[in-house]
C-alpha cells in the first residue's frame, strides 16, 4: 500500500514517509516494510530532545567525602568549626525534628542541604505532526479516509485470543518516519516510533461537501494530527549518527 498526498508531488518541496514496520523486535534485520502513506511535510517542524536530572541532597557528610579527592578544597579552622556545627546539628535532626530546631536555635546555624543535579535517565522523544488535507480532484478525496485508517489500523494491537476470550495484545507496529526533499533526508532522524495518538477533524472551517457526479460526497476538509512516541531512547552514538 502506497497513500500520497497531494497527487502533484511538485506542490511542496518535502515531504515526510511513514513506513510501517513489522518484526524486527528481536532481531531488526528481520524488519519489514508495509505500506507507506506519504505527507507534504508541515510548517513549524519541531524536533525536541529531553533528559532528566533529579536532585539529591548530600548534606555535609555527602559533600565532605566529595571534597575529599578535591585537590582545590582547602578549609581554613573557622570553617571547620563552622562544619562541625553543621554536622552536628545535621545529625540531631535526623533523629528529632524538634530536638534539631533547638539545636539550630542554639547554634544560630543550619545545616546546608549540599543540593546537587544528579543525572537520571534519557526521555523517549514525542513527535506531533498536524495536516490539513483539502482534496483538489476525485483520487485525493477518495485517498483521504484510507489515510485516515491507515493510521488508526496501526494504532491498535491484534487481540491474543483463546476460545473467543480476549486475554492480552499483541504490539502494534512500528512507523518509520523520513524526511525528505529533493530525494535526501535533511533532518534530525528518528528512530521506530509508535502511534500514541490519532485525531480527526472534519470539515473544521465549513460546511460543504464534495462530490463527484453519482459517486459519494466527501468532506472538503479534512485536518489530521499524529502523535508517534520513539520505541528506545537515544545515546550518544545515535546523535553521532545522524539522530
């Protein structure tokens, strides 16, 4: 299967491919195309790349021991007197809150939380594409709702079925998806995404309907948005490689 729109490739000059992919889980050489639906690519094109941080309190025990292979840290005897109350009143905390607060009364000090941004894990990717499809002949009306179940037929899983009863999903197929003009891909890659979500809106400036002669009406306008979730996150030696 093969969608296009528009018909007239020479009315954008890129476009975007999406590829469905079937196999290839345990081994990606086993992959295979199936059907491809081909969209003019949209205005406002964003690629958004995101890690994750936590924050981790040391405290003064934690940030001592990672002074101690610091060559530079030099503390002087007041600050280690300063340190001493630190820990102490750090430590009296930990095992009474109210016994804390008196000790920081007393002492007119309060323990520095020695916060640091711990890195923790690399975020799969999302992509949204939106596309307004206003059929200019019979074939691009008719191509409209076959992209439309197109992409909601590879949403879904398949039903893992015993004696009629549904007992769990197979995966649904992976998209492919490439940019491309002039033939070449000039954009960040992406790798074997995910439908997350599929949205249509019919006719959403009018009310008027096409039809061609004796043959079914169809809506004038049609907008399409698609949310794709990358299967895997990404390294270093992907971005290396062109994702």
């Amino acid at each position: 299967m093969a969608l296009v729109f528009p018909e007239n490739r020479n009315m954008y000059e890129g476009v975007i491919n999406f590829t469905v992919v079937k196999g290839g889980e345990s081994d990606p050489s086993t992959a295979r195309p199936a059907g491809t639906c081909t969209l003019y690519m949209p205005v406002g094109l964003q690629i958004a790349d995101k890690v994750e941080y936590e924050n981790a309190q040391l405290g003064a025990i934690g940030a001592a021991m990672g002074n101690v292979a610091d060559p530079n840290a030099a503390a002087s005897e007041g600050n280690l007197a300063d340190t001493a109350k630190s820990l102490v009143a750090a430590a009296v905390a930990k095992f009474s809150d109210r016994a804390g607060a008196a000790a920081r009364a007393r002492s007119l000090t309060a323990p520095n939380p020695n916060t640091r941004a711990l890195f923790k894990q690399v975020s799969l990717r999302q992509f949204q594409f939106t596309f307004k499809l206003i059929p200019t002949s019979v074939k691009e009306a008719t191509n409209i709702p076959e992209i439309i179940k197109y992409f909601r037929t590879e949403m879904y899983p398949e039903n893992i079925t015993f004696d009629d009863l549904a007992l769990g999903y197979k995966f649904p197929n992976k998209f492919k998806i490439e940019f491309q003009t002039g033939g070449s891909n000039i954009v960040t890659k992406i790798s074997d995404c995910y439908l997350e979500a599929f949205q249509t809106n019919y006719n959403p400036s009018n009310a008027a309907f096409l039809q061609s002669g004796d043959g079914p009406s169809h809506f004038s306008e049609t907008d399409i948005s698609l949310t794709f979730m990358e299967a895997r996150t990404l390294s270093k030696k992907d971005i290396e490689q062109g994702f």
